[in-house]
C-alpha cells in the first residue's frame, strides 16, 4: 500500500474509511478461508465441484474433438483442445446461473457489504462484487451510471475488472494444477474473492476520489439479465465463450511470438556487449523485490518474479502452466511458495486485458473515452498492486 501511494495521483487525498475497511475484510475472509473451522472442508468441497463441473465438461469436448479432447488420452496436454473448450462450458453455467437469478442475489450480497462498509459508490461496489464472479460483462450491471462516472470511478472497475479472474478461465488454471496442487479450485475461488477488496483499496491509494460519485454510499440493483428463456441464456452464454476462447487464443497467440521477438532483439543487443539478457529475466529482476515484499521465500523469489512479470506481458494463462509444470519437477524448494504465487498470479492484470477492459467501457460510453484512456495504465498499476496484496494476506494465514 506504501508503494501504490508513492504511485498516487493525489497523495494529500486519501479515502481512509476505504482503505482500512477493505484491508480489514481481506483479513477478515482469509481469516475465515484458512483458519475458521470447517474452512479445509469447505475447500475440499468446493474443489470436488470444481472437478465434477470440469469432468462433465469433458463430455461435450471429447465429442467434439474425440480423443484430443480428454486429459484422459495418450495424445498429452492439448491447451486448444483440452483447456479453452473448458471456457465455453463455464460461461454456458454462469450464463444459466446469471438468468436464474443465482448469481445476481450473491453478487448483491457482496455490492451492498462494500457499498456500506467501505463508503465508495454502488456503481463501483456493484461492478467490483460481479468481477468476482464474471469478466468484462460486470461492466452490463451498471451500464446505465457509466457515463455519468467520475475518473476514480473508472479507475475502479478497470482495476476491479484486472484484479480478479472470470469464472469461465478460472477453469483452465484448474486443468493445469489439479495434479500437483491438492485443493487449488477452492484458492482461486477464495483468490477472486479476497482481490475484489484488494482491488477497491488500491484503486483508491492510486486515484483518491476527488469528485462526486452519483451512487456515492448508494446500494444499485443489479440490471436483470435480457435472456428470452433458459435456453436463450444458455446459448447466448455459450456464444460469449466462445468469442472469448478466440480472443484467448489471439493474445497467446500474438504475445508469446511478441515476448519471443523481444527475447530474440534484447539477445542479439545484449550479445554485443558479451552478456545475456531476456525480457522474461529483466522482469523477473523487477518483480522478484515484490515477491520477497509478499512473503515468497528468497530461494524461490526469482522463479516467482519471474512468473510475475510472463503474467504482465503474456497473461497469467503460461504463467499458471509454468507453475504447474514446475512444482511436477519439485523445481520450488518451499511449499508456501506455491500458494502465495497461486494467489499473486489469480488475476488478469496484464497489457492485454487492459486492451480489452479499456475497449469494452469506451465502446460502453464512448463519449467518456478521454477519461477512461486516461486512468487505464493506473488501473493496471492498481490491479497488479491488489493482486500481491491478496497473495500477501494468504501467505500470512497459509499454513503450509
């Protein structure tokens, strides 16, 4: 938090109220996560229904694409085949769950806790509480307040929308850790739920709110869901999928080749001078201070700066996979290091997501665009700051 006031864009204004609630609810969830009774329980349920909703998602895969589309075939992990289709599944099941009316009353649950605790407005409140649970659609929930957004407002659902992970991936990081990571759905579930505070406290560190929040303190129905019926929800669901699952597969696509191309410049530069030098390296030296600061033993600090700084550039989708791939080798020499980069990595903030969180609120209310424009690269500040923060507050209470 020291660090991201040192980033302020008005270091006299601070929403204290804010900042102390959402610090105290962090706590008080992970708190309530690793050490409340029943709470390994708890986790070990909500992992079992996260690999029966991956295992019947399967059925429609292995279908599709026969043998390529099971984990369990002798072809080997297949990402296209095996994990994105996974997308395609979660969003059909919030879709369902979203016109159901399921999803809106736990969303509103946690809009009115943070609307009344933390005394930040119900537009933000509302949008932060849906990122828990969806993507760039929380920005539909308060569709008809964003034009009339101040700038810290702004600020906030970007970082909101860049701090925490849809459901709908949050299914692909399973894949890739389920092996190796006893538990894992249940820390990524509690990982997008612990940001969503994370996200309000450092957006408001970052871009104090100087204006006057229309829904300032003011609890907002959430927009019911346009729907014509169960099976309109669920195709129209399926369809945003899988425009997503494209929009994945361009930006690994077009990233890594970038990320290699860089590699391959800062080599040849770097060779010139007799020393060898990486992108990958150069932020892994950046982001291994933050590792250290969030708890990451020194011995597997590098690796996780390293992880940190793929997620910036190349999203969290190789870095989970490095990760994965790493504690099958026993590459990490501490357990704990697992679980605080597991939370750290919980979240889209990266370039590219803030292409597209930047693009979806502009196309929104394009007559707002200078201002959105304006605060996004703080936003991914902010949300890269609440992401090592939920993962901080995880190493304290982990007890591995």
């Amino acid at each position: 938090m020291f660090i991201a006031w040192l980033c302020s864009a008005n270091r006299r204004l601070l929403n204290l109220r804010a900042i102390f609630w959402g610090t105290a609810l962090q706590l008080i969830f992970a708190a309530l996560v690793f050490r409340a009774p029943g709470s390994r329980d708890l986790f070990q349920f909500l992992n079992k229904a996260v690999l029966k909703l991956l295992t019947a998602s399967e059925a429609g895969q292995t279908f599709v694409f026969g043998s390529l589309g099971t984990s369990a075939g002798n072809t080997g992990f297949i990402l296209a085949f095996q994990a994105l289709p996974v997308i395609i599944f979660f969003s059909a099941l919030m879709g369902l769950l979203y016109y159901w009316g399921i999803m809106p009353r736990i969303i509103a649950v946690f809009a009115w806790l943070f609307t009344k605790v933390m005394r930040v407005s119900g537009a933000e409140s509302c949008c932060t509480a849906s990122n828990i649970f969806v993507g760039i659609e929380s920005l539909t929930a308060i569709r008809p307040y964003l034009v009339r957004m101040t700038r810290s407002e702004y600020c906030t659902i970007l970082t909101a929308g860049m701090a925490t992970v849809a459901s709908s991936t949050m299914g692909i990081y399973v894949l890739f850790l389920k092996d190796v990571f006893p538990g894992i759905a249940g820390h990524l579930i509690s990982a997008s739920i612990l940001s969503a505070p994370a996200a309000l406290v450092m957006s408001k560190i970052i871009f104090p709110e100087s204006g006057h929040p229309e829904t300032l303190g003011t609890h907002i129905k959430i927009t019911p869901a346009e729907d014509a019926g169960t099976m309109d929800a669920i195709v129209n669901g399926a369809m945003a999928g899988l425009k997503l699952v494209g929009g994945v597969v361009a930006l690994l696509i077009a990233f890594l080749g970038l990320l290699a191309l860089a590699d391959m410049i800062l080599g040849w530069v770097a060779g010139k001078f007799g020393c060898a030098l990486s992108l990958g390296g150069l932020l892994g030296l950046i982001f291994k201070p933050f590792a250290l600061l969030i708890g990451v033993p020194p011995e597997d600090a590098g690796f996780a700066g390293h992880l940190f700084g793929l997620r910036l550039v190349a999203t969290e989708v190789p870095a989970y996979k490095e990760l994965a791939v790493a504690m099958a080798a026993n590459k990490l020499v501490h357990a704990r290091s697992a679980v605080i980069i597991a939370y750290a990595l919980c979240g889209f903030a990266h370039i590219a997501s803030l292409a597209i969180f930047v693009g979806g609120t502009v196309a929104l209310a394009p007559e707002r665009r200078k201002d959105i424009v304006a605060v996004g690269f703080r936003a991914l500040v902010a949300a890269t700051f609440a992401c090592l923060m939920t993962a901080a507050v995880a190493g304290v209470f982990c007890r591995q």
